[in-house]
C-alpha cells in the first residue's frame, strides 16, 4: 500500500520556506500532494490557477523531484474529505514558530478527531524561520529586495502584479 500525504496551504504565493518543507517531507511519503486551499479567511493576491502554476515552476526551479508531486487545488470543503478522496492518511504542515503551532494544534486535533488523518509538522529551514507570503508581497510591493525569498519565477509574477 502506498503513503499518500497533502501538504495544504494557501501558497498565495509559494516562498523558499514552502519549497523547504515539501522538499524534507518528500521522503517520507510515495505521493505527496501540493494542495492549494481557499482560505476564506484572506483575499489571494493571485488565482488558484496561477498559485498552482507558480508552486509547480517553483519546485521545477528550486530542483526539487517532481516525481511524486501531485497537484490539487480545494475551493471549498473539508480539507479532511479531500485527504480521504485521494487516499492520504496525513497532512503535512510546516511550522516556524510557537504561534504556528498554536494556530495549528486546534486543526490537527479536529482533523484526527473527525477523520483520524494524522498532522506531520515539519520544522521551516534555518534561516527561512520568519520567512511568509504576506511579509514577501509586503515587501515586493513597497519596492524591496526579496530574491533569497523565492523563486524566479515568483519574484517575475510579484514584479508583474506590482509594477505601477
Ligand atoms: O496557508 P494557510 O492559509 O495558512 O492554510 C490554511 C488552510 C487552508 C490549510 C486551512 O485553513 C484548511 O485546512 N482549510 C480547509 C478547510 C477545513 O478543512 N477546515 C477545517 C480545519 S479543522
């Protein structure tokens, strides 16, 4: 029987911590799915469909194997019910701080408790702990340098979306 896993986010856009975390869980799982959530919590600066191109590009250019990537994207509903559609019995999340953890721990327990789908929390890569998507929009919108960020690919798109 193969691991199945989703690492789900908003990936609004994907950053080098994002990358970090998929690239270590990778080994862990056969397939694991790159999901890209709607979050009604927050207005996305790109489209689901851009999201999902740019995470692709971005792992293609960050060198990381595209071998058991799956794509997906969830507009609405339980992110538990998608895990069960595929197949997956985990989540993976990234974490850079206690204030993730918290945030999270309520998620994980409801998660395992409703669907008994078990939460991986992978700890962000040194020097990438304080890295987010809304700082990095922050800061390519105010005209700052964000290269060591995020991908090319994504640093063009950001460019492309501020450029007044
Ligand atoms: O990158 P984000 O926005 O912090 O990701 C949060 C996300 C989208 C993964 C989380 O809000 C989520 O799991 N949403 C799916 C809906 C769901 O299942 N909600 C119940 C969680 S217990």
């Amino acid at each position: 029987m193969s691991s199945i896993a989703v690492y789900p986010g908003s990936f609004d856009p994907i950053t080098l911590g994002h990358i970090g975390v998929y690239r270590r869980a990778l080994g862990l799982f056969d397939e694991l799915h790159l999901l890209v959530v709607h979050n009604p919590s927050k207005t996305p600066t790109f489209g689901a469909e851009q999201r999902m191109e740019l995470a692709k590009k971005s792992l293609i250019e960050a060198g990381v194997s595209l071998e058991k990537l799956r794509l997906g994207l969830l507009e609405d509903g339980l992110l538990v019910n998608y895990c069960k559609s595929i197949g997956a019995t985990a989540i993976v999340k990234g974490f850079r701080t206690a204030a993730d953890i918290e945030y999270e721990l309520p998620m994980a327990q409801v998660n395992r408790d409703i669907a008994s789908i078990e939460t991986l929390f992978v700890p962000a890569e040194a020097g990438l702990g304080y890295v987010s998507s809304s700082l990095v929009k922050q800061v390519a919108e105010l005209g700052g340098e964000i290269d060591r960020y995020v991908t090319q690919s994504v640093k063009t798109a950001l460019d492309e979306r501020f450029k007044s």
